[in-house]
C-alpha cells in the first residue's frame, strides 16, 4: 500500500478550512493508502502557546478528526504526536544544514506569519525543514494540503531530491494532493485571505465546536461585494466564491451545480443554504466528537501510533545517519 501523511496544527480549534484542505481528504483515501496522520505539536510552537492550552488543542484534535469520520480501528491508520517521536527533530537538524536559509525565508507562510509579530523565532524559518522531515521520515507518497501548504510539500520534494543525489537514493519523492474544491476557504470577513484557525477577528473563520447559532451567524455577516450577481470568479468576487465553495464542500456538489441553483437570486439565499449546508455536516459531528472525548480511547489510539510511528521512523533515521557519517561505522 503506497502511504500518505498529513498533519494538522494543534494551535487553536479547527476550522472549516482545515476541514476541507486536510481532514475531509483523509476520510476520503483512508481505505486506499497507509495512513500516517500525526498533530504537529512542534510546529505549533513556533509562534507563542499557551501550554494548558496545547495539550487540550492536541487531545481535541484527535476527537475532532475521529468525529469527521477518520476511523482509527482501520489496521492501515496511524495516529500520533509529532513531539512523542524524536526522530523528527533529528532529521530536521539534518535538513536545516543542507537548506540554504534564503530558500526558507522565501517561503510564503514565512512571509505571512513573521509580518504579524515584531520578532519571530528561528523556528518560524526552519518549519519547513521539520515538515519535510515529517514527510521524508515515511516515505509519504502523498501529502493531502491545502494551498497553502503547497509550496511546503515542494519544498520537501526538493531536499529528497538532493539527498537522493548527493547520498544515494534514501527519500520517496512526496507529491501534494490538493482537492479540486475547498483548497483556500477564504477569510469570511476579509476574503482575500485564507480562513485560519489562529485569527483574532471573532467572526472570520468557523470552527468546527461552534454552536449552529454562531455558524448561521457568522455566515449571514459574511463579506461579499456589492454587484448583487452570483457567479464564481475568486479574483474578482472572493466573497461569493467563497459562500459557493463552502456550499459545496458541505454539500459535495460541483461548483457548476452550486452556480446554476443560485444565478439570478440574492445572497441572502446563498448565505442560508451555505450555512444550512455547515450546520447539516457540523451538528452530527459534534455529537460524536462528545461521545469520543468521553470514551477513554483516545491514549490507547495515540501510544499504538506512536509506537508504530518510532519503529518506521527509526529505520528511515538510521540510514539517513549512515549516510551523512553520524556516530560510529
Ligand atoms: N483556509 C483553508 N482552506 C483550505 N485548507 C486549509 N488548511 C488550512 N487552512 C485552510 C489546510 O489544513 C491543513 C492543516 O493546516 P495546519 O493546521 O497545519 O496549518 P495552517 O495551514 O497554518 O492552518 P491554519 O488554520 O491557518 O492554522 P494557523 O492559524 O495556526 O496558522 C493543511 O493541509 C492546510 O493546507
């Protein structure tokens, strides 16, 4: 079975954007592919945590994705913590001194993240390194992201593909999956941006734990445009775009079906039948995120990955050692 990896941050509550770029591609190739699916506890730090908080976004998450329909019984899916595997960080400090630092620097996230804070760590800069070596350590064939991370998963391509030429053939070449729809959901109240976990506007992303009432709310107030037409055109009517998307994310129809249902109305229907749409998929799985969290499961899932996770992970470590002359012959 070929594998596929994928994290998603623990820092904050998960949104509908990580629903539609990670989980909700998980769920679907979960029966095709050996499923490594960790929470990157480490790449959250790289901006400031709260750590009571850190753990709790960490055991929530993994409710969160078993609630969206991730099935952790299946023999082929490996749930664990990036931080309870030290291998991680090992081929990290290995792929941080063979990237050129310009090479990190220019990354977009590097960009966007680093202008919201007056200073920033060296760990903001090296994130793609510890995600390349997330990927690598596998042998990830697949990357399921969304936009965003694109350019991340090439990132990690290319050190394969230099450490394969300079020490050998050590690395699979990953490759991203990025869904045809609900790649980049959009900012609700500032739809040139993409919606994220860690926002400070109150209303510009939905969680998945919102409550039905903030959901129909935070939808009804979204920011379209003031042309009155409904059609999908991202560069032109983000807003709209991003109503049609979500419509069809939740509703698994194309955004050609969603257009055709809507053209000619107002965006009040749009906005009603998007939220009713979320609400529809998000209330079920509230409940069995509940159900999840009070069942006790959730430790034996995360030491079976771990200890599953540390066997692969050490075997990939071990002639990545041998080959840049770590330790003894
Ligand atoms: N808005 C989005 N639309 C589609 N996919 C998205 N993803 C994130 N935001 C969107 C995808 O979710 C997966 C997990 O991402 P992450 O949590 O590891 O980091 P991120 O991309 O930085 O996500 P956030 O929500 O924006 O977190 P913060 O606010 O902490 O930076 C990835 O596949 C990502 O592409």
């Amino acid at each position: 079975m070929d594998r596929l990896l994928t994290g998603l941050q623990p820092s904050g509550t998960l949104t509908i954007g990580n629903y539609a770029g990670g989980i909700s591609q998980i769920v679907n190739y979960q029966s095709d592919y050996e499923t490594f699916l960790f929470i990157p506890d480490m790449h959250a730090i790289t901006v400031p945590q709260d750590p009571e908080a850190l753990h709790r976004n960490i055991i929530n998450a993994i409710a969160m994705y078993i609630a969206c329909g991730v099935n952790p019984d299946l023999p082929n899916m490996h749930i664990y913590i990036q931080s309870e595997n030290l291998y991680h960080a090992n081929l990290s400090w290995i792929f941080e001194c063979h990237t050129p630092h310009g090479e990190l620097t220019r990354m977009h996230q590097f960009k966007a993240k680093s202008a919201l804070h007056e200073t920033f760590t060296e760990g903001l800069v090296t994130y793609p390194d510890l995600m390349a070596a997330d990927i690598l350590l596998y042998d990830a064939k697949y990357v399921p992201t969304g936009i965003d991370q694109k350019q991340h998963v090439e990132l990690a391509r290319n050190i394969a593909i230099r450490f394969n030429n300079r020490y050998g053939e050590l690395f699979a070449i990953p490759e991203p999956l990025i869904p045809s729809i609900g790649a980049k959901i959009r900012d609700l109240q500032n739809p040139e941006q993409k919606m994220s976990k860690s926002t400070t506007n109150p209303k510009a992303s939905i969680f998945l734990s919102d409550p039905e009432k903030v959901i129909r709310k935070k939808i009804m107030s979204a920011v379209t445009d003031s042309d009155g037409v409904i059609k999908f055109d991202e560069e032109n009517k983000p807003g709209v775009s991003n109503l049609l998307t979500i419509y069809s994310v939740f509703t698994g129809s194309s955004i050609e079906d969603a257009v055709a249902k809507f053209e000619g109305g107002g965006y009040g229907d749009l906005k009603k039948a998007a939220a009713d749409a979320v609400v529809e998929k998000l209330m079920p799985m509230q409940e069995k995120y509940n159900d999840i969290i009070n069942s006790g499961r959730i430790n034996e899932i995360l030491d079976a990955g771990r200890d599953y996770s540390n066997k692969i992970a050490a075997e990939k470590y071990e002639k990545v050692r041998k080959a840049v002359g770590f330790g003894r012959i």
